[in-house]
C-alpha cells in the first residue's frame, strides 16, 4: 500500500517499509504457510503439493483477491528515498528474495535512493524473537528506532543513503516457488464437484440402510469392506479438507500443524491412513460386488454402484492432494 500511495502522490516524502513483499502475493503467502510447516518440522507431500495446491483452488475461487498481481511497476514508479526493514527471521515474506525485488525494480525506475537493513533476532514485523521467529516479544528489534528517526531526518533534509545494505544476511531456509493457475480439472468448481460426489457416494451407503431399517424394509447384505470404503473416504474426505482449512486460517500467524511424526503432522498422518484403507476397501468392495452381482437385488447394486463411484474418483482426488503420497 505505501508503494502505490507514493507512486501516485507527489506529497510523499518517503516511504519506510518493514517486512514488505516483492513477489505475487500468492507465491508470497504460499511460501509463508511452507517455511511456517517446515520450521515446525513438517515436510514430505504436505508442505510441497498440498498446500501450494490448496492455495490454488482458494485463488481460483476468488477468495484470495489480487493473487497475481506483480508490485514491480509500482516499486518502479517510486521516486521518494525508500528505508526497507527486514528481520533476520522473517517467516512471513521471504527475507532474502523480497529486497532483491525491491532494489531490481527501484534501479529500473531510476530510484538510487534506498536503504536495506536487516536486524539479527528479528521477525517479520522487526520485533524480539528468541526462537528464530516463531514467538514475538513485545519489544521490537534493539536500534530499530534510532534507525528510523536518523534515516527520515537524512531523507527529509536531501541526505538519504544512495543503495545501501546493511546487517546480518536474513536467513530463508527454501525459495519461493511460482504458483499458477490451475487446469480446469483442478479448479476450484471442480474440486468443489469432486467433494460434493464423494460425500454424497459416501455418505449415501449409510443413509440408505438407515432409511430402510427405520421404514422395516429388509436388512441388505453389508460388507466389511463396503463399511469401510463409506466409513474412511468420508472421514479422509471431510477431514482433510478440515485440516486444511485449519491451516489455512493459521497460516498468517505461522501454521500450527499439531504434534508431528515422520515428518507428518499426526493428523495428516492419521487421514492418509484412512485414504490408504479407503482405497484398500474400495479394490476389496468392487472384487466382491462382481462376484455376486448376479445375486445382488437392483436396489441394492445402485447403492454399491452408487459407493463404487465415489471410490472411483477418491483414487485420483487423493492423489492430487497428497493423501496417498509417501
């Protein structure tokens, strides 16, 4: 926001960003909720499919506004003496990549007059952090202050540093990645209509014996496997996606992904297993269901057929979002 109110305002005499992004706020957000798994020790499928894919849908979806948009000809736009604060620690915009970003564009524009630093213990808002920025102390960052004051006293009185980087180098443990727009078979109605079938597949295996049994109709023939497929692609289905939300709500404040093993959250470590026997029961369910098709009453076999389906389409759903990934 300072950015493009001084690109666009000539009564801007400077411009002081802490903690700013120069990437796509997209790739930049996806990249923050990733280093905040990775830095609570999650890796594997979760953090490298899964939730750049999440991210995806939401923009597709229109609930991430201005997901592509490029802050590069707006920073060039700048002419104003520009002091750019970073922490050392910063989880929430890439410490190393962002400045590169900043000082390209502004040398584009013809703006010589920036300064960088970054302060050691420091977290994206520049304040205390012990823990390499996972807590924020209340204080902010020790000479932060005295930084500010002495530069905008410089810049006002036509002394502002010309390109200048100072501090400890921030430390960015993995780059940022490109995010972009899905196919149409990856899009966020499809992956709406996706959930809606298996809920409805799944869901409907029970209902429908509930249904009968509450009308004295006869008890149909359930399978284990059958149980199971209804029972673990639900659970797997509504569950991840629960999880995922969760993370998604979490992910600005640094993703809190519960207690992790293997390098999986145990959460996500449970719902693969039920992916895995999901997929396991739907083999098992449609092996017997052939088997004894002949022998099936119709009703019962829309059912089945109906369950079927809905295995079906797990298979490749749970492999887009990394359930069934090692």
């Amino acid at each position: 926001m300072a950015p493009i109110a001084a690109s666009r305002s000539e009564d801007v005499a400077f411009v002081v960003l802490v903690g700013a992004n120069s990437r796509q706020p997209l790739r930049q957000q996806a990249w923050a909720v990733a280093a905040g798994l990775r830095k609570a020790g999650v890796s594997g499928p979760l953090v490298d499919r899964t939730e750049p894919n999440l991210y995806r849908a939401l923009a597709d979806g229109g609930m991430f506004p201005e997901p592509y948009y490029d802050p590069a000809p707006t920073i060039a736009a700048v002419r104003q003496p520009v002091l750019g604060i970073w922490g050392v620690h910063d989880l929430l915009t890439p410490p190393r990549e962002s400045p590169r970003g900043f000082a390209a564009a502004l040398e584009k524009g013809g703006n010589r007059r920036y300064a960088f630093h970054f302060f050691a213990g420091a977290d994206h808002a520049a304040h205390a952090t012990p823990d390499g920025g996972v807590t924020r102390l209340p204080e902010l960052a020790p000479g932060y202050a005295d930084l500010v004051g002495s530069w905008v006293r410089d810049a006002t009185e036509g002394r502002a540093p010309v390109a200048r980087t100072s501090g400890p180098d921030p430390v960015q443990e993995s780059p940022t990645v490109p995010v972009d727009p899905p196919g149409w078979w990856e899009s966020a109605a499809a992956q709406l209509a996706a959930m809606v079938l298996l809920v409805v597949a799944f869901a409907a295996y029970p209902l429908v014996a509930l249904v009968r049994r509450m009308r004295g109709g006869s008890r149909a023939p359930v399978s284990r496997a059958a149980r199971l497929l209804s029972a673990g692609g639900l659970t797997a289905a509504l569950g991840s996606f629960s999880y995922l939300f969760y993370l998604v709500m979490t992910g600005g404040k640094l993703a809190v992904p519960g207690p992790v093993l293997a390098g999986r959250p145990v959460i996500w470590l449970a719902l693969q297993a039920l992916a895995v026997a999901a997929v396991v029961a739907a083999v098992l369910t449609a092996r017997a269901w052939r088997r004894a098709r002949r022998s099936v009453p119709r009703g019962e076999r829309a059912r089945l057929g109906l369950l079927l389906l809905g295995g079906l389409v797990f298979v490749p759903w749970a492999l887009y979002w990394g359930l069934l990934l090692p």
